[in-house]
C-alpha cells in the first residue's frame, strides 16, 4: 500500500517538477551564463584590443628609433 501511494504521488509530481527546472533553466539559468559568457568575452577583447595596440606602438617607435640609430651610424661624415 506504502509503496503503491508513493509510486502514485511520484508519478504525478513527476511532470510538475521537470516542467518547473526547465522553466527555472530558461528564465534563470540560461540568461544568467549567457551574460557571464558575453562579459567575459568582451574583456578578452578589450585586453586584447589593448595589447595589440601597444604593440603596435612599441613595434613602431622601435623600428623609428632603429632607423634614426642605423642613419646615425651608416652616414659618411
């Protein structure tokens, strides 16, 4: 009888309980990951826009100073 009463509640709460963790996933879970997700990619861009633009700048003045250095030492004075 114990086993035929929880077998009944088991199966009718069964429904129930899927239909609300999906709901709970798509309204809570799921937004929440794709914000994280989406911050953290935008930081990886900003670093990473950051350091290619500082490479950029040191590539340039080094390659500026390496030609003023190799003007500087290759001029027939």
């Amino acid at each position: 009888m114990v086993d035929s009463l929880s077998h009944t509640v088991s199966n009718a709460i069964q429904s129930t309980m899927i239909t609300s963790y999906r709901d709970t996933f798509n309204q809570i879970v799921i937004p929440s990951y794709e914000k994280a997700v989406t911050n953290m990619f935008q930081q990886t861009n900003d670093v990473f826009k950051r350091g290619t633009k500082e490479c950029m700048y040191k590539r340039y003045f080094f390659r500026k100073i390496h030609h003023q250095l190799k003007f500087r030492f290759t001029r027939n004075d």
